[in-house]
C-alpha cells in the first residue's frame, strides 16, 4: 500500500508566533527528504504536522493510501513513524523488552528472532538485556531508531537522529537510510549527511520555503551554498 502527502499553503501559529507560512509541497512513494535550515526556521513544526502529531492553523494537507484520500488518522498512523528528540521508550524495561512491548503495541507479531535482528541492525544486539535507563544517549538514539523502524511504517519521519551518535552509530544509520526502498523526512542540521542521503531537498527559512530541489540538480557545492545562503553553518 503506498503513501503520499500533499500540503497547500501549509501555516501553524502559536498566539502571534508564527512558526510555518503557507508552505506548499508533496512526498510522494521513494522520496528521502532532508528539511534544512537555521534554528527557528520550522523544520520541526512542518516535520509534526505531516506526522499527524499536531494540526496545522490553515491550509490544506491531505494524505493518500493507495491512491485514495484518507481522513483517518489511526488508519494513517498505522502507515507512519516518527523518531523525535524524546525516546519513547520505558526507562525500567530492557532493550529488548521495550521493543516486544512496541511489537504488541502495533500488532506486527514480529518474531523474537526478528526482534533480534532488528538489535542488530542498529548496534544494539549485545545490549538486549540493558535497562534503558542505564544506556548512554547514543544508545539510547540507537534503541529509538529500532522503535521507529519496528511497525515497518511506509514513511519514517526523523528529527535529528544523529544526535548523540558516535562515528559507528553514524555509519549504521547511514547504511539503514541508503534503502532506496524506505522513504523519510529527515530534518538535520548536518548538512554532508543531508546532501548524501537524500533525494530531495527542503531549506526553509523564517518559517517559508525557500528551496525545493532535487539531489539531481544540484552539486555538493551549490547546495552548501544554498544552505549558507539561509543562515546555516556547514558541519563536517
């Protein structure tokens, strides 16, 4: 079952704050979207609306389950992920326990050796039996990365997951995100993994889109360009 979003005019306001200014686009099947710009810029804010985590002021933002609009939000969470800065894990289970509790929790029946595997992937496998709360903050960043990756969602939505990664959890995630076969939205303020993961581009500035671009249209160079053009500060 495939997965789109289209958006039109997009704004969210908190009192007279605005966050997100009538900002117009669309994921379609296979896209791998990196959300760039400067803090304040409403990466984050645009990044919850297309999860259904928050509604927009106005505008309108419509999703599609195989090629028909759908309105219901269970439905479609059923079909969506979301790795943000909090873990959403249970601090008193082990690694291993909060992923069977989250394999309960969205009814995937997922087997334990599928649930070891899934350890595995993301550098976990020798940490099953670790309480949440005793791991560092990369593993941590780690074992919310399997969480996210568990319902096997049609679209990942990730806010900046490379927090808290050391070299090797970097690579690991790197090597996860290359699938040509998984779409995501990934907001970062690092922008060489943002340029080398992604297909597609988004810079938002002071709450509008100022980019829309393709990885095919555009060089390493002239996107760093672009990014420091909106007040951003290139990271290695």
């Amino acid at each position: 079952m495939t997965l789109s979003i289209r958006f039109h005019e997009l704004s969210k306001q908190f009192g007279e704050t605005i966050a997100l200014w009538r900002v117009s686009e669309a994921i379609e099947p296979g896209d791998r979207i990196s959300i760039l710009g400067h803090n304040g810029a409403g990466k984050s804010t645009l990044l919850h609306m297309l999860a259904t985590l928050s509604k927009p002021s106005s505008g309108e933002l419509t999703f599609s389950l195989a090629g028909e609009t759908c309105d219901d939000v269970k439905k479609l969470r059923d079909h969506l992920s979301f790795l943000s800065h909090e873990p959403m894990l249970y601090p008193d289970l082990t690694a291993l326990e909060n992923l069977r509790f989250i394999n309960r929790l969205y009814q995937r029946n997922l087997s334990e050796d599928a649930l070891r595997e899934l350890l595995d992937k993301v550098g976990m496998s020798d940490f099953g039996d670790r309480l949440f709360r005793t791991c560092s903050r990369g593993m941590q960043q780690r074992l919310s990365l399997a969480r996210a990756l568990l319902p096997q969602p049609k679209l990942l939505f990730l806010d900046e997951p490379f927090s808290g990664l050391d070299r090797g959890g970097v690579e690991r995630m790197k090597a996860l995100f290359a699938d040509d076969q998984m779409s995501w939205v990934l907001v970062t303020h690092h922008l060489r993994l943002g340029y080398e993961l992604a297909n597609r581009f988004w810079i938002l500035h002071r709450g509008r889109l100022l980019h829309s671009l393709q990885k095919r249209d555009l060089t390493y160079e002239a996107y760093i360009k672009l990014c420091e053009g909106s007040s951003m500060e290139a990271s290695a």
